[in-house]
C-alpha cells in the first residue's frame, strides 16, 4: 500500500509539473510577443527620425555643394 502511494504522489507531481509549464509558456510567449511589438515600433521610429535627418544632411550638403559652385 505505501509503494501504491508513493507511486501516485510522484505522478501527482509529474501531472502539477506539466501544468504549470504549459502556463509559465504560454506567459513566456506572451511576454516576448508585447517585447517583440514594442521593439518594432522602436525600430520604426527610430528608422524614421534616422530617414529625416539624413534627408536633412543630403539636403544641406547639396547647398553646400551648390553654394561653392557659383
């Protein structure tokens, strides 16, 4: 009866464990979608400020550029 028991606590165990990794991936992968989401729209402002300033630089070098030919 005692190795009956033991036996049905460790699968007890075996069952808890397995659920609780399912949860804790499914956060996991919740988690680094939100991570995954913010980052792009980081990555996308920052493209575009980059896409400005550099139309800005293109354009004041080609002044520059336009100013010392005359």
């Amino acid at each position: 009866m005692k190795k009956l028991f033991i036996v049905l606590a460790v699968a007890s165990l075996g069952f808890v464990a397995c659920n609780n990794e399912a949860k804790t991936d499914a956060a996991v992968d919740s988690a680094a979608n939100k991570v995954e989401e913010v980052a792009g729209a980081a990555k996308d402002s920052i493209t575009s400020i980059a896409d400005s300033a550099t139309s800005k630089i293109d354009s004041a070098a080609k002044a520059t550029v336009d100013s010392l030919k005359k």
